[in-house]
C-alpha cells in the first residue's frame, strides 16, 4: 500500500462500543411496557418503524432515540400515560451518554501503528456535540488528521467528504461496520471499503453488502495491520 494511503474510519461499533446500550436500554423499555398481547419482537418491530421514520428528521443519538422510545410508548401504552411513566422512558435514552465509553480490542494500537503510516479521518454520524464528546472520552483524536462528524453517511456525504478534505479516491478506504453507512455508499462513491462486522450492529444498518472488487472483509480491527 501507498504511504500516503488514506483511511476513512467509522466511530461507533468500529472503534467502541456503542449499540449494545441501546439494545439494552430498548430490553428495559420492553419490560416496562410489558405489552398484554404484543411479543418483544412485534413492539420492537414498531419502534424500529418509529426510528426509521424520525431519523430524517431527528436525525441519530441518544436524544432522538429517547423521543422514539417515548413516541413508541404512547403509541403502545395499555395503561395512562402519566408524566413519570413518559420520564422513565426518556431516561432510559438518556441514559447511554452517561455509560463509560469502551474501545474496542486493539483498536488503540493498532491506530498507533496505522497513524505512523497513512493518513486517518475519523467519520462519523450523529448528533454532534455527543459524537464529539464520544472522540474526546476515547483519547483517540490525536491519532487523527481530521474528525468529521456528519447528520447522514450517504452518498452526498462522502462526496462532500472527499471533496473538503481532498481525498484522492484512488488510494482511500473507508473502515466500519455497517454495510448501509459505511460500507454500501462508499464503495457507490469510488472509494475502497473495509467491513469489520459487529455482532451488534444496530439492525436498521444492515444491508447485503455490495459485491466489488475494492471490498476487503477482515473479522477484527487488529487485522488492519496486516493489509496497511
């Protein structure tokens, strides 16, 4: 590889932790529910249409996933809804920005290694101030040139990304775990891609992922190493 290779590396679930709080707080939210007909999967399956629905205009975070909980609730609800009840929902979204915030295993020397020899963008989607509170609790940022945090990671973005930052698309890759974030519109875009699945990627994410001849799958972040 080029020394001036440039990755694209994703944030959430790529280089922490971060929706298995959310897939926690969602099992609370289900049992405080505690629909009298409705199974686990068939309530998710509405707060999942709520979310698909409220991302465009909500955008990502755990704001908007508060006020999906409390959307799904009120849609739910086979008691009264009261204030308290609706409180307790919401701070089971609130909540996530308080949890440690865990790197992923080798994910901060293998950075080390990469930031030595390529150039590193971190991108990443979400309401921005928590995102970048998510990069400043990680210790990561000083091993990037740039941290872009964006609304959406569609096609639009990593254009405009490649644009701004003058990413030559011949020698850039993105890194991450979701086939409909990462993976799909970048390859659309022209640049290389690198899916590093996640056992709990958010399942609004998933997607089959494009077949091209610039994917490289690897099953740990570790493994970067070994092809850059």
């Amino acid at each position: 590889m080029s020394t001036r290779t440039v990755l694209i590396i994703d944030g959430d679930d790529t280089l922490w932790e971060n929706n298995v709080y959310f897939e926690q707080a969602i099992e609370d939210f289900i049992d405080f529910l505690a629909h009298s007909t409705l199974s686990r999967e068939q309530v998710r399956a509405t707060l999942d249409e709520i979310e698909r629905f409220n991302s465009g205009v909500h955008g990502y975070g755990s704001a908007a996933f508060a006020r999906n909980l409390r959307e799904t609730y009120e849609r739910l609800a086979e008691r009264a809804i009261e204030t308290r009840h609706l409180e307790h929902v919401m701070n089971l979204g609130r909540r996530i920005v308080q949890v440690e915030l865990d790197l992923l295993p080798d994910v901060a020397p293998t950075l080390e290694y990469l930031a030595a020899r390529h150039r590193l963008l971190l991108f990443t989607k979400g309401e921005p101030e928590e995102q970048r509170l998510k990069v400043q609790r990680s210790g990561l940022a000083p091993r990037f040139d740039q941290v872009v945090v964006t609304k959406e990671k569609d096609i639009a973005a990593y254009r405009t990304l490649i644009r701004e930052h003058e990413v030559d698309i011949g020698q850039a890759w993105m890194v991450g775990n979701s086939p409909r974030s990462d993976i799909n519109p970048a390859l659309e875009a022209g640049l290389g891609a690198v899916f590093i699945p996640h056992p709990h990627t958010w399942r609004l994410e998933h997607a089959d992922v494009r077949n091209d001849r610039r994917l490289l799958v690897l099953q740990s972040f570790k493994q970067l190493r070994d092809y850059f």
